[in-house]
C-alpha cells in the first residue's frame, strides 16, 4: 500500500500538484508449460487534494478537458509473462 501525490512534468515548466493517489498493487508469479507466468493486479484511487475525495471527475489543468470515466481513474491491471532463467543472468 502506498499513497502520494500525482504531480506534472512538462519540460521547462514548474511542477505542479495535481491529485494525491493510492495504490494497492498485488503480484503473483507462477510456474506454466512456457515458463513463468507474471500475474499483477494494481488498484489505484486517485483523491482530491483539499477535500481527499476519491476523484470521480478530473479538470486537467493545462488542456481544461474534465475526464468522468471512472474506469480510467480506478483500476489498471497487468498481465505477461517472463522468462525467470533469463532474468536471473
């Protein structure tokens, strides 16, 4: 579990503080016919920064363009597969 902050970086511009974030992510690894399988689920909330609100729409500051997908704001998930022999050198 981790929580912080969302900030901007356009370069030759200040940094700004856009949201706080937290995140929950979940690993697994497994042994299948090809390898290893990688299996991640990542969980992150994004709030806002005044109220700590979870974010339900966003105004982008520097396009002015309000995004109210929920699905883009609260769950990404990964999924691959890697070569275990490979990566340990």
């Amino acid at each position: 579990w981790r929580t912080g902050t969302v900030r901007s970086f356009i370069p030759g511009h200040k940094s700004r503080l856009l949201m706080r974030v937290h995140n929950l992510k979940c690993t697994r690894c497994y042994k299948d016919a090809a390898g290893y399988g990688f299996l991640e689920r990542e969980c992150l909330i994004f709030s806002d920064l005044a109220t700590g609100e979870p974010l339900t729409e966003w105004c982008n500051p520097f396009t002015e363009r309000t995004v109210k997908d929920k699905q883009k704001f609260f769950y990404q998930h990964c999924r691959d597969h890697i070569d275990a022999q490979r990566a340990r050198g």
